[in-house]
C-alpha cells in the first residue's frame, strides 16, 4: 500500500505543474489581447488626432499661403472640435470628448490644450519653422468599473502639431 502511494506523488506533481501552466497561458493571452486592443485603439485615435488637427490648421488658413499666414485660431477649434468628434464617435462638452453608442473608448477624451504656435516656438522633438497649431489630449485605451472606486482607465497622453500649408496652386 505504502508503494502505491509514492508512485502517485510524481502523477500528482505532473497534474499540478499541468494545470499551472495551462492556467498560465490562459492568463498570459487574456493580457497579450488587451494590450494589442488597447494599441490598436491608441494607434488609430493618434491617426485621427493628427487627421483632425491637419484638417483644422487648414480651414483656418484665411490667405492659402504657407508665409506670414493670418490664421484664425477659433475656426481652427471649433473645426477641430468636430473633426475630431465624427472621428470618434464622439460629442464634445467643456473640454471633454463623451463616448457615445458605438463608440469604443470606455470613458471621456480629454482635450488638454489647443494652442497656435509661431515660428521658433517650441514643438515636440524640436522648434516650429512656420505657423500652425498645437494640440494635446488624453486618450482612455482601456477601462474597469472598479468596487467603492469607480471606474479607471488606463490612459495615453497625446500630442500633435499641425503646420500651416499653402493651398495656393504653383503658377
């Protein structure tokens, strides 16, 4: 009797270092699938962010010239506003772009600043050599409903600068 028992230890080992493992995999694709969603959700908002703001820096371009261009930082807002919304499904409110059905962020876009920026201002990874603007945001790629908490995100903060482009034809 007292053999059978220790010829089972190594079955009972083996089952537990099995169901570890499968455990572990299991675990380890779960977390694998919600970080690829949660980059692919930041990659296509950044592409619609800079879209957007592109859009936007456009519009307000009052002369179509790329130099000493008088731009109009209002129209550029409020086009980028709703650029940006249409883009995402969502609505804009005080500075804040609300998830609406269908929409894939699980809480509020939060727009951090809308800025024009002149030649020799600072931009990210350098210095503006023309007109444009500047926006920041901070994007929710991934979120829980947590108990006696509520709900938390994982967040990715975003910046874009836009230049200001002639829409004049070369003669």
């Amino acid at each position: 009797m007292r053999h059978l028992a220790k010829e089972e230890d190594g079955f009972i080992t083996i089952f537990l270092l099995v169901t570890t493992l499968i455990v572990m995999l299991s675990l380890m694709t779960m977390v694998a699938g919600v970080a690829l969603g949660a980059h692919k959700l930041a990659t296509a908002t950044y592409m619609w962010f800079g879209e957007a703001l592109n859009f936007s820096t456009n519009t307000a371009n009052i002369t179509g010239m790329a130099e000493n261009t008088p731009v109009n930082t209002d129209i550029a807002m409020k086009n980028f506003i709703s650029a940006f919304a249409r883009m995402t499904n969502t609505t804009f409110t005080g500075n804040q772009f609300n998830s609406g059905p269908g929409s894939p962020y699980p809480g509020p876009i939060t727009l951090n600043s809308f800025t024009r920026v002149n030649p020799g201002d600072p931009i990210p990874y350098g210095t503006a050599r023309q007109p444009g603007f500047m926006a920041s945001i901070t994007v929710p790629v991934w979120g829980k409903s947590l108990p006696f908490i509520g709900p938390q995100y994982v967040t990715v903060p975003m910046k874009y600068f836009a230049p200001v482009k002639s829409t004049q034809l070369m003669r």
